[in-house]
C-alpha cells in the first residue's frame, strides 16, 4: 500500500533532507534547495568546488580537495577508473595486485579501490549538506557522464554506500544541466540540445521534453577532447617561441598552468600576456587563439552532427540549447554553438555549477517536493545481446533505447535432447562477439530434451533506470529459469565506447557480409547434423545405396564449401542437399504417420 506525506492543514510538508551531487573528473560540487532556491554549497574558504583530488598518508590520514595537492601521492581523475578491471587500472597507479577483479591501488597507507577513493570525496560534500541542513541526509542524486555503462553506473553507486549515502537516482549529467535551467517545467514537446565542454571531455546529448517527460534521444561526445586540448594549443606555440625545455614535467606543468591562466584571461579580454619565470613575457591575441581552435570546434560540431542524426532530427528542431562546462565561457565556443544550431544558448547560469544545481532540484522532485511530476528517461549508450550459435551477437536491447526498459526474445536449442545453454551476454554494435565487450555469462539448466528447434526459451532483458541490467531466461514449457544482474568487475572508458560505435560505422558493410557467411555456415552445420542423426536411425532401412551414396557425396561437398568464405555457395550447396535429400525425407514423414496411426481409424483424426 502506498503511503502519503501528511502536514498539518494549511501547513507545508516537512522539508527532506536530500542533496544533488555532480561527481566530476577534476571538479565535485553539491548543492541542496532551501527556502524554495537552489544553491551549491562552499567550504569554510568559500569555494563552491571541491577539487576530485585524494591523498592518503602513512598515518592512516586522508586529505581530500585543495588540501590533498599539497604532497605527491595523490589521486587525481579517480572517476576515470571507476569500474575498471585491475589492467587497465595499472596504467594510471600501481595496483596491489594485477589478478584481481577488482583493483586496489597502492597508497602510503592500506590499498583503496577506485570506490573507496571517490567515497572520500562524496563523503566531504556530503557533510557540506548535513551541515546546511542540520540533520542525517535522507539521499542523494548522482550525476554521471552519459556514457557510463553498467558497470560505472554500479561503481558510482558502491561509492555512495561507501560514503552512508542512499543514492535516490543517478542521472546523466546532461539530463540535469537541462533541469536546472526548468526547461522540463512550462515547455512541452520541445527538443533540447545539451552542449557540455569540460576541461578533458566532450559531450552532446538531444533530448525532448513531453508532457513531463525528461527523455534523452541520443548522446555523443569525444573523450579526448576539452579545455586542456585548448591549454596545449598555448603550450606548443610557448615551446616553439621559447625553445622551452619539454623534458622536465614540472617545467611542462608550470607552463601550462600559465597558458590555462592566459586562455581564461582572453574570454575576458582581446589580448593577454604569458609571463613565467627564465622566459621573457608572450602576448597573444584572441583572434589568434580562435585560429588555432578552429579544428577543435570542427571536430565538436562533428560529434554533434551525428547526435542529431542519431536522434532523427536537424538543427532547425532544436528549440533550446544549453552549455555546461567551464569552456563554454569562451565567445568562440558561444558563437559556433549559436551559429551551429541557429539559437542563442542559455548562459544565465554559471557552467560549472548547474550540473549539481539540477541533481539538486532532481533530489527535491524524488523526495515530493517542487517538480515531483517530472519524469526522466536516459538511454542505453551501446546495444545489449547474447551470443548466438556462430560466435554472432543477436540484440536484445538496442542503442539509444529509452530506460528504463524491458525486451523479450525466444531462442531455441540447437541440437537434439540439449538439457542445458549457456547464456553469454555481451554489449556493443558489431556482429561478431569477438568485437564487442563481454558482460557475464549464466547457464540454463533443466531443459526437458527435446529435439533440435522444439524447445522455447525466452531470454528478458530489464534495464533499471540507473542504467543497470539484469537477464533471466526461462524455458517455456518446464518453466525452469536461471538469471544474472550484470554488476560487472570492469567497465569500458567513455573513448572506448565511442571507438566501438566509430568502428561499428567504418565496419558496416563488412559486418554485414561476415553476419550473412556465419548465419549460412551454422545452418550448413544443422542441416548436416540433422541427416546424420536421421540416417544413424534409419537410413539403412529406408534408403537404396545409390541414394545414400549421393547424399553422402551432396554432404561432403556442403563440407567443402562451408569453410570457405562464399555464403551464396554455402547457401547453394544446402539447397542442392535438401533436394537431394527430399524422397527420403517424404518416406521418412510416412512412416512417422503410419506408426502414429496404427491401430487407428482415419476417422479419428478428423475434425467434427
């Protein structure tokens, strides 16, 4: 039975103690709602961004924020390796051990998994929030990128429950850009584009507004793509003008620093100077800057082009257009975005801040309070399936499918009297499962044996509205099932996600031939073992020698061509088989009726 929130008559619900955290990369940031206004929280030196920074000490010490970039041994864009398997965590910090499922990484202290680190940094703002609101939090909504899967999403969360936080929602972090800016509240059936341009990463997402549903069309991005790509444009010109000494890494550090301090400085100004130490000062222009920046912005509009394409849409559809990030301050990047899409962006609020404004007022709607009524509906980033007979990949659920979500499928055995079936479920966008990621793998056992074909068994999908996924498959007639939450040890980098959807692009059309020659080979291979099958049984009673002998020779040249690379040939040499093979499959057919009728009348099997 469901329960309602009573106040007294006339009075207002009792407030919930519930924030919106934005977890980010290099900056984390938690804002709450009082008084009917939403606002990010500072520390005691009044900054609002908490630096993604943790340093652990021998003494069992741990330092978070500003305070941890005081000393080496720190851990920096920890998000990154979130759900990540212990190799491809051991090219960013030493691991304690390279075998393990899970990573934990080498600390002056005891070794801290990627979980463990990022809960240091959500309980920091989480206690920002207890202290505004005087009292235990109730929960909290997490932003992530759009393109983390399953097992990101499920790292984030085990981060949380680190922290004694209970996570409400996590949302895409472009989702709640959108939200703070109320365009869910007053427009309806509108398209939004979210423009989001940090200091590593980029990202674009559509999404549409109806009938107060949040849904999100399509995302995109480039990883390898941000601010610091701009930072560098200044470190290459400074080194070429200076002859800087690019060895040494602090040199290289200070440096940068110093280009990052001039391309703030020219969203403000025409013309800034770099000034550091053993080097004269450099003055460089905007314009030049822009110069320089323009195969950057090609490659972001690019990236949008494609979102747009994803979600069935032109530019001219698009009835808002929202900017996140610090480096959407910069004019270039303002007047490209406005030229793209033909709109002017929202700007009113500050960039780095409204991705924690909206989990904030998301938080507030979950809770029962302002905005209660709207929904919002994110995306899978990649396709989900299982492996099907030839190492080939059968979809389930497809990309960009709204969620949460819930597809059915019916598989089949594929040989006679098979009582068990391996399930492998894998995610990604080419045919074969050897280019996509593996997910988990579960066994249906219990199968009544029945023979190849007969047996139904229905394979569901559920993807839960963080994103995670759970698979059961159940045999129809015995009812007997078996399942799996894919909470997987690993999980795949944004720039690998976005490389498996480039090459599902370039890989099309040879994709397509490769699907076609494995579907032909698998059939060769089921057709050949049913009339083995079916000749152990009775070939020697129902077929003449010369018949056997041209069905064996029809087989053998099935063989043949079932290796090669030709699937006309293959499909060719299956259709001269079942012709070939057709008086004895007839003779078979009788014979089954025959022993079925015996001691029957015809009458019998009329209908009335």
């Amino acid at each position: 039975m469901a329960l309602m929130q009573i106040s007294e008559p006339g009075g207002a619900p009792t407030p919930k103690r519930v924030c919106g955290i934005d977890l980010g990369t290099t900056h984390s940031l938690v804002a709450v709602m009082r008084d009917g206004q939403v606002h990010t929280l500072p520390d005691a030196d009044g900054h609002h961004r908490l630096p993604s920074v943790v340093r652990y000490t021998s003494e069992g010490e741990v330092y978070v924020g500003s305070a941890a970039l005081e000393a080496d041994g720190a851990f920096f864009s920890i998000k990154r390796l979130m759900g990540r398997s212990a190799a491809e965590a051991e090219t960013a910090y030493p691991v304690a051990d390279s075998a393990a499922a899970v990573p934990r990484f080498l600390t002056a202290g005891e070794p801290k998994t990627a979980m463990e680190i990022s809960a240091e940094i959500l309980r920091v703002l989480a206690d920002r929030a207890r202290a505004e609101l005087d009292g235990d939090l109730e929960g909290a909504v997490i932003t992530v990128p759009a393109y983390f899967d399953e097992a990101q999403r499920q790292a984030t969360k085990d981060a949380a429950r680190l922290a004694g936080l209970r996570v409400l929602r996590l949302i895409n972090e472009p989702t709640a850009a959108s939200i703070a800016y109320g365009l869910g509240q007053e427009h309806d059936g509108e398209l939004i584009a979210v423009f989001d341009l940090g200091g590593g990463t980029f990202d674009i997402s559509i999404l549409r507004l109806n009938q107060g549903v949040f849904e999100v069309l399509a995302t995109g991005g480039d990883t390898a793509l941000g601010g610091d790509d701009f930072d560098r444009l200044l470190l290459d010109w400074i080194v070429e003008q200076r002859e800087a000494d690019t060895k040494d890494p602090n040199r290289v550090r200070e440096i940068l620093n110093q280009a990052r301090q001039v391309r703030e400085a020219l969203t403000e100004s025409d013309e800034a100077v770099l000034e550091c130490d053993d080097m004269e000062p450099l003055s460089v222009t905007r314009a030049r800057l822009e110069q320089w920046s323009a195969p950057l912005l090609e490659r972001m509009l690019f990236c949008c082009r494609q979102a747009l394409l994803d979600a069935g849409v032109a530019e001219s559809d698009i009835n808002d257009v929202v900017l996140v990030g610090g480096m959407t301050r910069m004019p270039y990047v303002r007047r490209e975005v406005e030229a793209f899409f033909g709109r002017m962006p929202h700007t009113d609020l500050n960039p780095d801040r409204v991705v924690a404004l909206g989990a904030a007022l998301q938080a507030e709607a979950l809770s029962g309070g302002a905005g209660s009524d709207l929904l919002l509906l994110d995306v899978t980033p990649l396709s989900l399936g299982i492996e099907i007979m030839g190492e080939l990949v059968e979809r389930v659920i497809e990309r960009n499918t709204t969620i949460p979500a819930h597809h059915a499928q019916e598989f089949t055995t594929f040989k006679d009297g098979q009582t068990a079936m391996s399930i492998h479920v894998v995610q990604g966008e080419r045919e074969r499962v050897a280019d996509c990621r593996s997910l988990a793998r579960f066994e249906l056992r219990g199968i009544p044996p029945m023979v190849a074909g007969a047996a139904r068994i229905q394979v569901d999908f559920q993807v839960d509205a963080d994103g995670l996924l759970e698979v059961e498959a159940t045999e129809r007639t015995s009812g007997v099932s078996a399942g799996i939450s894919v909470q997987p040890s690993y999980g795949l980098e944004e720039a690998e996600i976005e490389r498996m959807l480039r090459e599902s692009v370039h890989h099309a059309e040879e994709d397509v031939a490769t699907r076609a020659l494995a579907e032909q080979q698998v059939e060769a291979d089921r057709v050949v073992q049913a009339l083995q099958d079916a000749m152990a049984m009775d070939g020697d009673v129902l077929l003449e020698a010369t018949e056997r002998e041209m069905i064996e020779d029809l087989m053998q040249a099935l063989r043949e061509v079932r290796d090669g690379a030709d699937a006309d040939a293959i499909r060719a040499a299956i259709k001269a088989l079942e012709q070939g093979c057709e008086p004895y499959v007839e003779r078979r057919m009788n014979q089954s009726i025959q022993r079925v009728m015996q001691g029957h009348r015809v009458e019998e099997f009329q209908e009335e």
